[in-house]
C-alpha cells in the first residue's frame, strides 16, 4: 500500500506545472502573426522599391534625354536636359489647335510620395503600439499567470483530497462532503472568471483593433486611387515636348519652340507602381479578414480551461456578442499560447476524456487527477 501511495504523490507532484524561469513580459507577443504579415510588407515594400529607384536614379545620372538641335553645344545640350527636367511641363496642341500644356511634376515626386505611403501605413501599427498594447500586456500577463495557477490549485486540491481520504474514517461521508463542494461552488476561481466576465463588457481593445483594420484599409485603398491616377494621367506618356524659350532665352531666334524629350527611367517607374497596387490590392482581404476575426468567438482555448473546477464561462452562456475586449485577449491568448503551459496540460486531459469509457466520470481535472491517484474505487457513480 505504502508503494502505491508513494507512487501517486510522485505523479501528482510531476503534474504541478513548474515556476517560470525567466519574465514571461518579454516573450508576449503583442501582434497577430498577420498583422506582423501586414506591417512587414505594406512597410518594407514602398521603402525596398523607393531604395531601388534612388539607387538607379544615382547610378544612371539623369532622368531625361531631350533631343537638342544639332548645332547645340554640349553645355547647351545639357543646359536643355535641366531645364526641361526642372520644369518637366508638356506643350502640346488640342483638336482645334489651341495650346495647352500638362504638367508631369508628378512623375518627379513619385519616389517621394511612396516614402509617404510607408509612413501612412506605419500609422496604424503606431496607433496600436502606444494605445492598446500596454493595457493588452498587462491582460496578457495576469490572464496566463492566473491561469497556470488555476491549473496548479486543482493538482494541489487532489492532493490535499487524497491525504484526507486516506485519514478519513468514513469514504463515503469524504464523497458526500466533496459533491456538496462542487454543488456549493467551494472550487471556483471567482478572481479569473469575474475578470474574463468584466472585459466581455469592456470594448476598447476591440474598438482599437478595429480602427486599425479600418486606416490600414483606408490607405490601402487611397494608395491604390493614387497609383491608378497617375497611370491614367500621366503614366503613358514617356515622351513630351518641351518650351525652354522663357527668361533670357525667350527672344532667341536659333533656339525652336518646343524640343521633344524622353523619360528615361519611365518603365521603372510603371514597374514600381504595379508592384506596390498588385500587392496592396492581394492584402486587402487579409486585412478585411483580421477585422471579421471579432465577429466570432475562439471557444477552443476556453473550452479547455472548462476542465477546471467551476469554470464554466461557456457553459452558462456568458459569451454574447463576440465584439469585446474578452475575444480581441482570446486571440492574443492563441498567438501566445507557447507562454500558456497549462494548455498542453489541460488539452491532454481533455483528450483522454474523450477517449475515456466513462466519460461521466471526469467533469474535471479534479476528476482526472483523482483517477490518477488511485480514489475511483471509493468514488460514488454519478
């Protein structure tokens, strides 16, 4: 009998889960592994193909080639390629003959305005950093804390059962007093359950969320309208005519009206902004999917933790609308689940439950444990 007793104190220790070694604040991540997706490539995009224009616009020299007259020298020639990239304004002539003029000054900026686009979509990441992840660590921190110390009260409670059945007398009388427990609610974790039920009211975090999803799309779209713009203004027309008869030039007779010029970097130009509309164009249903993510509820991991005494957070209904702090802290809950060591624990037993004859039998790890530990011959039917 002392082997046998001796043999279940030794598994009922082994199941106590350990002390964490190191901080669990510097392991937590804050961000969805999507919206880390999102961040990386809607930022680092824009910013790897403007390094990629600035680089051939330094080694390549100048931008455009104009077609100067002959009887130019090579500094006039030069002096053309300037000012008509400084201006870079089309001349032309309407269907009755009128002059007009277009400007392409977008085409110049073009570079610039996609440093713009990065930090625009680098906003919603800055939102969510400084507004919700502090409050979102701090859940984080006392939600895994608790529930690893939930797991490890009921290995303790089994244990303390066990010793008081082996001093007990009467069996049936330690059974009658530990169902009127459960019936009474003596086992419950009123701490845990009453704060997962107070965030289910609370909303921030999920308007937060939400709002980052929304600006993030919002700049997707507006970028998508700004490149489609520019391909249709001015993004096929790699060739214009240019007027450098202003100031001291303009009364020159040996200098022509109009010189017809060239965009040289023209097609990397249409390469780039294909790139950044395709790709942004394929991630706007990722970011339409995160959003939607609020809209139901991850029962998974609660249901799990259900195997512990009195926590019944599903079972008496208490998820309603999934739009709430509680559900945005779920999925954070599921990124971090590595930090949860309780889970693997708990999700085992719940397993050999299913697979378990009896299964009325094993309403909790309690259950589970004192099966464990040798008491089911003692252990009234249910």
């Amino acid at each position: 009998m002392s082997l046998s007793h001796t043999a279940a104190e030794y598994m009922l220790s082994d199941a106590l889960l350990p002390d964490p070694g190191g901080s669990r604040a510097k392991g937590l991540r804050l961000e969805l592994p999507s919206d880390r997706l999102l961040k990386f490539v809607t930022v680092g995009l824009p910013l790897f193909l403007v390094s990629l224009a600035f680089a051939r616009e330094f080694s390549a020299g100048s931008q455009i080639s104009c077609f100067s007259p002959t009887n130019f020298t090579g500094k006039q020639s030069a002096y053309v390629d300037t000012a008509c990239w400084d201006s870079l304004v089309h001349h032309g002539f309407d269907a009755e003959g009128h002059a007009v003029t277009k400007s392409l000054w977008a085409l110049k900026v073009f570079p610039y305005s996609l440093l713009v686009v990065a930090v625009l979509m680098y906003m919603p990441y800055l939102l969510w950093r400084y507004a919700a992840a502090p409050a979102l660590h701090s859940d984080l921190l006392f939600i895994i804390d608790e529930l690893d110390k939930s797991y490890n009260r009921s290995v303790r409670l089994v244990q303390h059962m066990r010793k008081v059945q082996q001093a007990s007398a009467e069996p049936e009388r330690f059974w009658e007093e530990y169902e009127r427990a459960r019936r009474e609610r003596y086992f419950e974790f009123p701490l845990l359950e009453r704060y997962l039920t107070c965030k289910q009211h609370a909303h921030s975090l999920a308007f937060i969320y939400i709002l980052r999803n929304l600006l993030l799309l919002l700049f997707l779209a507006a970028t998508c309208l700004y490149l489609v713009f520019l391909h249709l203004s001015i993004f096929f027309q790699d060739e214009f005519s240019c007027s450098i008869k202003t100031g001291l030039l303009q009364a020159e007779p040996h200098i022509p009206l109009l010189i017809p010029c060239k965009l040289v970097f023209f097609s990397v130009f249409q390469l780039i902004s294909l790139s950044v509309g395709g790709v942004y164009v394929l991630l706007a249903p990722v970011v339409i999917y995160n959003a939607l993510q609020l809209c139901q509820w991850d029962k998974g991991l609660l249901s799990v933790y259900e195997m512990l005494p009195a926590f019944d957070l599903l079972s008496r209904k208490m998820l309603t609308c999934p739009v709430n702090d509680l559900n945005v802290i779920l999925l954070f809950l599921r990124a971090n689940i590595s930090e949860l060591t309780s889970f693997g624990r708990l999700n085992a037993v719940s397993a050999l439950r299913e697979a378990t004859a009896n299964k009325e039998d094993i309403d909790t790890v309690v259950d589970f444990m004192t099966l464990l530990a040798g008491l089911e011959t003692t252990k009234p039917k249910h």
